[in-house]
C-alpha cells in the first residue's frame, strides 16, 4: 500500500511539473544548436565549422560542437576582427524561435576589437 502511494505521488507530481512548466526537464542543448537558436551564427553547419577550427570555447575549454550548454555557461566566440564573450541565461525549449525572443537566450558580457596585423 505504501509503495503504491509512493510511485502515485512521484507521477502525479512529476506530471504537474510537466505541464506547469513544460521545459522544466530542459537544461541543457548543443552547443551548435544553442549558436544557431540564438542566431549567434546564422547556420548549424557553420557553428559546427566554428567549433571545429577552435574559434569557440565554453567556460574557457575549446568547444565541441556536441558539448552541452547549460543555464550560466560562458561562451566565447572569435570571428575575424573581435572576440565576443556572452553568457547563457535561458536554454531555448523549441528549435526555432522568433528574432525578437533570441537575444533574451544570453548576455553579452563583453567585445573586444582585435588590430589587425596590417596596420600593427
């Protein structure tokens, strides 16, 4: 009896935090989708090949496009002429979301302007 209360009160409560809070069981994204969700970088394959040629890296450790990304993760991202340095605030529940909803998904925590070797 106490057993079938148990596993009645771990689904009832388990289903209403489902339907509460619908992506309470997402916490974490690639990291290459997590770039493309948040229009980072326009294309996944393109985040790919920025993670492939070392151009990202999460909390300080070059970045994998499979690594997960998780709420308060830094990510850095080297493009020709800056490093930006941004954070994670929110974990995108849907694959697309709206222009406007995409800069809520992290803050920028800094941009650096790098010289260019032609003018140094």
């Amino acid at each position: 009896m106490q057993k079938a209360f148990l596993a009645f009160a771990f689904f009832f409560t388990f289903y209403f935090l489902l339907f509460t809070f619908p992506n309470f069981l997402l916490y974490a994204v690639r990291l290459d989708l997590f770039l493309k969700t948040s229009r980072l970088i326009p294309r996944r394959s393109l985040a790919q090949e920025f993670c492939d040629a070392g151009l990202i890296k999460i909390n300080g450790a070059p970045g994998k496009s499979s690594k997960e990304v998780k709420v308060g993760d830094e990510i850095e991202i080297k493009r020709r002429s800056r490093i930006t340095r941004l954070k994670v605030l929110e974990i995108p529940s849907q694959k697309q979301i709206s222009k406007q909803l995409a800069p809520n998904l992290f803050e920028i925590l800094s941009e650096e302007i790098l010289e260019d070797d032609i003018l140094g």
